[in-house]
C-alpha cells in the first residue's frame, strides 16, 4: 500500500469566477511508504505558498491499494 498526497489550492479574490476559484491535484508520480513522510511531504508542499496573499491550501494524504506494474 501506498500514500498519496492530495491538495487543494483556492485563490480568495472578488474577481476570479467562483468556479474557478480552487484547483485540485493529485500527486501520483510520487508515493510515500508511511504517514509520516506523506505528512511532512504536504507541510513542505503547504509552506512554498504560504507567504503568497489570499491563497490557501489543504492537504491531505491518502492510502490506496494499488498493482504492482
């Protein structure tokens, strides 16, 4: 089993069409093999956009079963 990190991204701005407010993206080309590293992964991730205005993020890590290719 593997984590993957997950995250949203939302722009808080009067202007911007509400639909298009927030991105999501699912980052599969990388995996974490525990909590631990997935978590520290989305604090590091979090932190590159914490000093832009008006810009928030939530992340979260997620275990899935998946095939071995």
């Amino acid at each position: 089993m593997k984590m993957f990190l997950i995250f949203w991204l939302c722009v808080q701005d009067p202007i911007i069409p509400l639909d298009q407010t927030c991105a999501s993206k699912i980052i599969y080309d990388k995996s974490y093999n525990t909590q631990e590293e997935c978590r520290r992964a989305s604090v590091k991730l979090a932190q590159t956009f914490m000093d832009k205005p008006n810009v928030y993020i939530t992340t979260f890590c997620t275990t899935k079963i998946t095939p071995e290719i």
